[in-house]
C-alpha cells in the first residue's frame, strides 16, 4: 500500500509542469524605441544600430539651435553699436541686451530643461524594471549576496540621484540661469560669486554621487564576489563528494546550469545597456549640439559685442552642459550598475 | 572710406573755427558745432541704414519678432542721439542739460523696453509655474 501511494505520488509530481527559468530584459522605452529598432546580435551590433539611427537627428537640432544663435547674433550686433557709449545710456542698454537675450534663450533653456528630467526619468524607470530581472539573474549563476549587496545600492543610489536631480539640481540650474542674466544686465561682483556657488553645487554633488556609487560598487564586488565564489565552490565539492556514485555528474551539470544563467544574465545585460544608450542618445544629441552652439554664439558675441553680453550667452551654454553632466551621470551610473551585474560571481 | 576722412577732417576744422569764433560770438559757435555735428549724424545714418537692411535679413532668417526687433533699435537709436545731444550741450557749459537729457534718454529707453520686461515675467512665471 505504501509502494503504491509512494509510485502516485512521484507521478503526480511528475505531472506538473515545470519551465526552466527564464530572464528577459524589458522592453526599449517609447522615447528609445526609434533607436534600437531590432533585436541586435551583439553589443557592437547594437550600438552601431542605434549611432545610425541617431546620426539623422544632428541635422533638425542643428537647424534648431542655429535659429536661435543668429537671434542671438542679432542682439549682440545692435549692442556692439552702443559699445563705446559711456554713462548711464550704455548701462541702461546693456540692462535691456541681457533681457533680450534671456528672452530669447529662457524657452529652448527650459525645453532642454524639461527633456533632460524627462530622460532622468525614463531612464530610472527602466533601471527599475531591469534591474530585478538581472537581480534574479545573478543569483541564479550563484551570486546571491552580491546579487542583493549591488541591488539595494544600485535602487538606493538611482532613487537618490533622480530626487536630488528634480528637486535640487534643476532648479539649481534655473538659479544660476537667473543670476547669470541679473549678473549680465547689472554687473554686480555678489551675483557673480552666487552665480559660481550654484554651478559648484550641481557640478560637486553629481562627483560625490558617481564617486561613492562607483566605490561602494567596486568594494561589494570584490567582498561579496569572493564569498559567493567561495560558496558555489564548496557546493560543488560538496556534491561531488557526499552523492556516492553520480556526485561528480550532478556537479558538472550544475555547472552547465550555473553558464547557462550566466548566458542569459550577460544576454539581458547587453540588451539593458543598448536600450540605457537608446533612450540617452537623443537628448544628448540635442543639448549636446545646443551646447556647443551657444558655446560658439558666446565666444562671438564677446568678440563682436560686450564681455557681458557674451557672458550671459556662455552661462546659458554652462546650464546645456550641466543637463549633459545630469544625464550623462545617470546613464553612466545604471551602465556602470549593469556591468558589474554581468561581471558577476568570478 | 573717403566719406569718413570728409567728416573727420570737417570736424577738425570746425573745432577750430569754433575756437577762433567763440572769442568773439559763443553762440555762433555753438550753432557751428551743431551743424557739423547734424551733418556728421546724417552720414552715419545713411551708413546704417544697410546695417538695418542687414538686421531686417536676420530677422527672416531667425524668425525674430519684429516688436522685439523695433524695441532693441528704438532703443538704441536712442541711446546714440542722447549721447550726441548730451555732448553738445556739455560743450556749450550745460552740463545740467546734458545730465538731464541723460536722464530723459534712460527714461524713454526702459519706456520702450516694457513689453521686453513683462514678456521675461510672464516666460518666467510660466516656466516657474510649470516647473
């Protein structure tokens, strides 16, 4: 009676069906979408896919800020006839250049705002999404305290920086853009020190972050890398040694299983990494380019007009590059996170 | 070129006609320096004039607004016709003149620069609002 219980019990076991584990990555965000248009064999591949989708996109967002460099232009040439005026006319004139020029720049500054949070913030959404899959992943392979030590910081460290970001840094950047265009209209030494401050702040906090995450990263990997190494090790040993007869088979295969997890986290690694890129890569191209426009408006205008008039210009082109350090940061961060996730238990 | 030389050369002698009439008729002298002064001002204006031809082809290209473009160029118009009024009256010894059509031209420039200023409180209370 007991045999045949125990014969249906082992059948019934039997019937359930059961999968192998499967890790996916999530799918592209909307905005990356138009980037990484195929599933890509390779990195490489994947990269090269979206640089061509990308390259496409220089052409509008030149022509976007050239407009607005040739108002700027504009603005600077009727300034450089009041140049050699003296007194309070030159003063007063110098007041309305700067307004004009923050009325020119304020709305593409706060487009290029807007789309650097909105970046930060996709972004920080798909890390939620991709990094529990490579989580699960990790622990599969056997890296289970590293697994949990790189998630909580790596979740810790997003949610902080994308907070800091959206309540902090921008309007920090809306700060310095304000008393860039006070300082330009009314020359006071106290606007430009405040004005310094501000940038140091942004430029300071997004270091200390990168620094602390990159170290806290590096550490957990060699502490808790080695003690799950250590681990899978004796477990394996243990295996051989302990099942009499087919102890060594069962060893190798947990092996196979143990590669075959490490495959697909390195699968889900690559894709997560190509669709970060996707969804950076055209902000970037389009506060890159603006960048380096006014950049190039600035150093003209303070050739063909006033030092201060090109001042406010290069301050504005400064706020393009803090919003590129923002995203950069980020994007660099969640790489950095899932690359030590693919590098795993050594 | 040659036109600027005709000008620079005017002024000169007229520096020194005022001088030798100014001892014996000052007003004579102010009205002088006026004069050249007039016709130095409309030369530099028929050479501007293509500047501002230039500014109305910017204009196009950049899709500027054409009240913001107008304000700027009143303004500076301005500007450079205070600066030259207020020198000649300091030149007369009116200095009080010339300080207040200082005062006059700083007046009618933030006059003329309103629309500028509301339209950067109202950008920044939308930017502020939406932010």
């Amino acid at each position: 009676m007991k045999r045949i219980l125990f014969i249906m019990i082992l059948l019934l076991s039997m019937a359930i069906p059961v999968n192998a584990m499967e890790f996916k990555a999530p799918e592209v965000p909307e905005s990356g979408s138009g980037y990484l248009t195929e599933e890509p064999q390779t990195f490489s591949e994947g990269l090269a896919l979206i640089l061509k989708e990308a390259v496409p996109e220089i052409k509008p967002s030149f022509l976007e800020a050239s407009t607005i460099c040739l108002r700027i232009l504009a603005v600077a040439l009727l300034m450089a006839l009041v140049k050699s005026l003296p007194g309070s006319t030159n003063e007063i004139l110098h007041v309305i250049g700067s307004v004009s020029i923050a009325l020119i720049l304020l709305e593409p500054s706060n487009a290029m705002l807007q789309l650097a949070v909105e970046t930060i913030r996709e972004l920080s959404d798909y890390g939620k999404l991709l990094f529990p899959v490579l989580t699960a992943a990790l622990a599969a392979q056997g890296g289970t305290t590293t697994s949990g030590a790189m998630y909580v910081a790596t979740a810790a460290v997003d949610a902080l920086l994308s907070s800091l970001i959206s309540n902090v840094l921008v309007p920090m950047v809306y700060i310095f853009l304000c008393l860039s265009v006070s300082s330009g209209a009314v020359g006071e030494s106290i606007l430009e020190k405040l004005k310094a401050f501000s940038k140091w702040i942004v430029t300071w906090s997004l270091k200390i972050i990168l620094y602390v995450f990159t170290g806290y990263l590096t550490i957990t990997g060699v502490v808790s890398g080695s003690a799950d190494a250590a681990a899978v090790k004796a477990a394996k040993i243990t295996i051989s040694g302990v099942v009499p007869v087919v102890g060594s088979i069962i060893s190798d295969a947990s092996e196979t299983v143990l590669v075959s997890a490490d495959l697909m986290k390195n699968a889900v690694g690559v894709y997560g990494m190509l669709a970060m890129i996707a969804v950076w890569i055209g902000p970037f191209i389009r506060i890159g380019i603006q960048y380096l426009m006014l950049k190039a408006t600035g150093a003209a205008a303070e050739m063909i007009s006033t030092k201060s008039i090109g001042q406010v210009i290069q301050d504005f082109s400064t706020a393009a590059g803090l919003l590129l350090a923002m995203t950069g940061t980020v994007c660099l961060l969640l790489l950095i996170s899932v690359i030590c996730f693919m590098k795993g238990v050594q | 070129m040659s036109d600027f030389l005709k000008a620079a050369v005017a002024a000169v002698i007229t520096v020194v006609f005022c001088l030798i009439v100014s001892r014996q008729n000052k007003e004579m002298a102010v009205l002088l320096s006026l004069l050249v002064c007039a016709m130095i001002a409309a030369l530099a204006v028929s050479y501007l004039s293509p500047v501002i031809a230039f500014f109305e082809e910017l204009k196009a290209l950049a899709n500027l607004d054409s009240d913001f473009l107008e304000i700027l160029l009143k303004s500076v118009g301005i500007g450079l016709l205070a600066e030259i009024a207020a020198l000649i009256c300091s030149d007369s010894g009116n200095a009080a003149l010339a300080k207040t059509i200082h005062i006059l031209s700083v007046g009618v420039i933030l006059y003329l620069a309103i629309p500028l200023f509301s339209g950067l409180m109202e950008l920044l209370s939308k930017i502020l609002g939406g932010a």
